[in-house]
C-alpha cells in the first residue's frame, strides 16, 4: 500500500497506462492505491475482480471465501487450476493478488461472513464487493453496508444474463433490499446454470464501477440495475425506485 504523496519510479511504470488518464494521473493512483475493498466471493466473479483490482493498485484487499475448490468450479473460475482442487478458495485467490501486484496488502479470510463479522471486518473498508452466489449472503453485506454506511456494489449472473447495481454510494440510500425485499431460501439451495464468458464479463464491469467509484468518479451502477444480456449483447439500465 502507498502511503506517500508521490509515485515510485517503478510505480509509474507500472501503472502508465492509466496515469495517462485524465480521471486518473498520479493523484488519482494514489487514492487507488490507499483504498481498501472487501471481496466476499473468491469465484467467478471473485476471479476478474480480484485480478484486475490488483493489477489497477487497489492498496488492500480482503477476500471472504469458506469454499473449498471443486472440479466444477474450473469452468468459470479461473484463478485455479486442477491442481487447487479440495483447497480452499481465499488463501490460493490471496496468492494469486499477490503474485499479480506484491504491492497489494492482502488479507484472507477462510469462513462464511455473518453479520457480526461482517461488522467487524469491514469496519474500515471503503468499498464492499458482492461477488458471492447466495441470497442468504447477500442481505448480509446489504446490511452491514447500511449499518457502517459503506457503499455495496452487487452482481450477480444466471444463465446469459448478469445484473450489477452500487448501493449506498455518494449519500444514495438506495439499498439491495429495496430492490429485492424478501427472497425463497430454496433459491439458495439449486445449481445455477451459467456460461464462464458471461460471468468474467460482468465481474469485469463491476471491477471498473468499483474502479471509478473508488476515485470519485460518476458511475452508472449507483442510479440503474444493469441488466447485461450476452445473447443479445445488449445492456439495460433500470432506474432504480425513489427512496422516501
């Protein structure tokens, strides 16, 4: 993590390319690079946020994974290979953030996250990332973010389809539960079908939201549910409700 004012040679080598940006330069790098994200879901979603969070200069991350790698995961999963198998998730997708950008601090958390811990885990992060595949989860972080006043970006994918919103972000009170108000536990327990490409394209959405909202930026994803669509390669931005 840089806590400096001021670039190291090797850093502006490193990030060139978007020092060149104007939303971005050496002030903007620096903020990246002082920011902690909290990334529940080391999968498939898990996989192109976490690489290319590193690879921007996110300054810390902590990854929220309690699974174990299973054959099937490989399809989508890309942080893995065969040899994972029957490992757990977050210390190898740890190694991974590490082996892309040494100077990412990272932290890895081998259990599934409750309230409580979410509360006390997330305490200081500036951004939590709902990159999981459970509802029951997902009211979780949506609560913690309302209770530690973090912003909370969401996706999720089924089949061809994906859907990302930023809840909370810029004063918003706009919250997943108002979305989505209750939901059927069975829900949780069915296998999703869903293709590898679409799920690395929506985590790569959410990876630049996160990216911009991180620097300040505009983002869409706080004032629409974007509905991405690989059948169709259409994108749909639902406005969300008014908050009272």
């Amino acid at each position: 993590m840089i806590n400096s004012t001021k670039l190291a040679p090797n850093q502006i080598e490193r990030y060139t390319r978007q020092l060149m940006l104007p939303q971005i330069g050496e002030d903007g790098q620096i903020k990246l690079s002082q920011s902690c994200v909290a990334i529940v879901g080391a999968g498939g979603l898990g996989s192109p946020l976490l690489s290319y969070l590193a690879a921007a200069g996110i300054g810390e991350i902590f990854i929220c994974d309690f699974d174990t790698l299973s054959l099937s995961n490989l399809q989508r999963q890309v942080l893995y290979t065969e040899a994972h198998i029957g490992q757990c998730k977050a210390p190898l997708a740890a190694d991974w953030v590490k082996a892309i950008n040494s100077e990412v601090k990272v932290k890895a958390y081998n259990e599934r996250i409750t309230l409580h811990r979410a509360l006390e885990l997330f305490r200081n992060v500036d951004l939590i990332i709902d990159a999981c595949d459970n509802l029951e989860t997902r009211y979780v972080l949506d609560q913690a973010s309302e209770e530690l006043n973090i912003p909370y970006l969401y996706g999720a994918v089924e089949q061809w389809q994906g859907q990302i919103a930023l809840f909370r972000y810029n004063g918003s009170k706009m919250g997943y539960r108002n979305l989505f108000p209750s939901y059927n536990i069975d829900n949780d327990k069915r296998t999703i079908p869903v293709v590898g490409s679409v799920v690395a394209t929506v985590g790569t959405i959410m990876a630049t939201e996160a990216i911009k909202a991180l620097l300040g930026c505009e983002v869409q994803a706080d004032k629409y549910l974007m509905l991405f669509d690989a059948l169709t390669m259409s994108l749909t931005k639902l406005s969300f409700p008014s908050i009272p």
